[in-house]
C-alpha cells in the first residue's frame, strides 16, 4: 500500500497557465498580438499530433500560431531558411521546433541558427550558457517544470541534498544547473550521477529529494531510495504510445512524496513552453 503524498503536475500547469492567459491578456489590451510560431518537418504521426496539441493549447491561451510544415526531405538550408524567416518576422515573438527531426537534419545547427530570444524550448546554446551563468532567459521547460513542481508543493529545496540520475543535455544537466542557483525555489546540494559511477545507488539511497532522468524504464527502485524521501520521476521511454517511467511502481511504498506515474511532470513542460513563449512577447515588445 502507499503511503506516499502525490505529486500531480496538473493542478502547478493550470497555476502557470492561467498566469499565462493573464499575461496574454495584458499584451493583447495594449495591442500586442503574441505569436508563437512552430516548425514540423516531415510526416511522423506522433509529432504532427504533438504540434496539433500545442496548437490548439496555444489557441485557447490566445496565442497565434504560424506554422511552417516542411517535407520528410526538407535540406538543412530548406530549415535554416524556415528558422530565418521566423526570426525575422516582427510578428513573431516565440519559436518552437518540434523534436525530433528527421535524421539527416542536424537539430543542433537549427537550434543555433534561432534567434535565441524568441527560444521557447530554452535549448538555445546562448540559454544553456545563461542558465548556467544565472542569467535571466529562457529556461529549459522540463527542468523549469519541475523546480515549479517543487515549489507549488511546498517541498523545501534549499539546503537540502538532491540527487538527480542522469546528466542528459533535456533533463539532468540543465536541472543541475537551475537547482543549485541561488534562489528561494533552488539553493540545493546538487549531485548528479550517470553511468560513470557505477555506484549511484550509494547516492541516491542517501537523497532528500530524487530526481530520475534516465529514461531506463523501471531504473529507480525501492532499495535506492531513503524512506521518505521525495522522489521526482522526469525520465521516461515510449513504447509505441505506452509511457514507460524510470521510476517503479513499487517506490510509492517507500517514498514520502512522488510524482504519479501519468501526469506527474508532463504537464508542467507543456506549461513552461507557454511561460517561455508569452514572456518572450513581452521582451519582444516591451
Ligand atoms: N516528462 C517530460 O516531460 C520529459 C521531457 C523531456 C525529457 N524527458 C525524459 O527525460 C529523460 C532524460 O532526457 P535527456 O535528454 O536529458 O537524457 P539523455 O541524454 O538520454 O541522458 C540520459 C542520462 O541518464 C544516464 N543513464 C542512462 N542509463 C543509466 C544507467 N543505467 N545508470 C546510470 N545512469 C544512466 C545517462 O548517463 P551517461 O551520461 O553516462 O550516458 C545520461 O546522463 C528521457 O527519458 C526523456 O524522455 C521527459
């Protein structure tokens, strides 16, 4: 049986987007359209639903969405183009390209040729690099989602010890990054552990809060983690559309707090793509 609080990301992402929908509202009454402008290349299913979800979100929020649909066999300058054009349209504030992109593409290259600003993923070298400074920017959503996460619950972060399993550039790294800075919602010890040490278990058993960012379905087990604890699952793998977590079901038993395993921090990303976007045409604007 559980004893675990539950952590559901639904009820932080509604806080987020009404504040959202606030700001979008301010924009508009001083006569400021916001656009948030998205790039699909190719004819993935999944991806075509993932921007058509994003789309009508974006809608519902008020944003405008311009859309450029490149095909499967679109060249790296067909994209950079496709960046460009958006970047240079003073009616376009935000800028989303939806990942992944077909092989021969290179997402790096086009992440580097978006203006960093308009950046709503928070991918963008330059943000990395202010992140990592504690510049103000965009920041990446799923690392953004769950320091909201935290906050909303109540769950001190400051001073305490977070593990995170995982140093990926999406999720592990750049939450890293934004746990130890210093700010009320952050302030942490931060220890991130990966392949290279083979004895992460040592770590992660001794974690007030744990972070898995993986993407090894079933990694986090009830032996690796102190009773307890909070314990955050962002890594996931998909098997056709089946949501496989790093962390197991059976953690709940011993964990104090703990995201579900649907719905935990899913929604939060998505929320953060829409902070990021209507904060950029505020900067854009202001
Ligand atoms: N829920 C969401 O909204 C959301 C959004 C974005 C991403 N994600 C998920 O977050 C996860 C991480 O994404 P990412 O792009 O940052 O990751 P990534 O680049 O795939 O990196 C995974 C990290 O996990 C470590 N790792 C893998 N297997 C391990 C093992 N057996 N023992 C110890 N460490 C291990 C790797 O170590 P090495 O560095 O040593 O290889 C690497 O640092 C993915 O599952 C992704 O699907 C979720």
């Amino acid at each position: 049986m559980s004893n675990a609080r539950m952590l559901p990301g639904g009820p932080v992402a509604e806080q987020i987007l009404a504040d959202v929908a606030e700001r979008v509202a301010a924009l508009k009454a001083r006569g400021v359209e916001p656009a948030l402008a998205t790039i699909l290349v190719g004819d993935d299913d999944a991806s075509a639903g993932y921007i058509r979800i994003k789309q009508k979100q974006a809608a519902e929020l008020g944003f405008v969405s311009p859309h450029a649909h490149l095909p499967a066999t679109a060249t790296q300058e067909d994209l950079h183009a496709a960046i460009k054009g958006f970047n240079d349209d003073p009616k376009v504030h935000g800028l989303l390209i939806q990942y992944p992109i077909p092989g021969h593409l290179d997402y790096e290259a086009a992440l580097a040729t978006m203006d960093p600003d308009m950046d709503v993923d928070g991918m963008h070298p330059l943000n990395m690099g202010r992140l990592a400074l504690g510049m103000p920017g965009p920041l990446p959503c799923t690392p953004a989602g769950i320091e909201a996460l935290l906050a909303f619950y109540e769950i001190p972060v400051a001073g305490r010890d977070v593990v995170i399993l995982g140093r990926g550039a999406t999720l592990g790294r750049p939450l890293s990054l934004l746990l130890s800075l210093k700010r009320p919602t952050a302030n942490a010890a931060v220890t991130v552990v990966h392949t290279g040490v083979p004895d992460w278990a040592d770590y992660t058993r001794r974690a007030e809060i744990l972070i898995a960012a993986a993407g090894v379905p079933g990694i986090i087990q009830p032996e690796h983690v102190k009773p307890g604890a909070v314990v955050v699952g962002g890594g996931v793998r998909y098997e056709g559309r089946r949501l496989l977590p790093d962390v197991d079901e059976s953690v709940e038993k011993v964990a104090g707090a703990i995201t579900p395993r649907v719905g935990g921090v899913g929604p939060t990303t998505v929320a953060m793509l829409f902070r990021n976007a209507v904060a950029a045409a505020e900067r854009a604007t202001s």
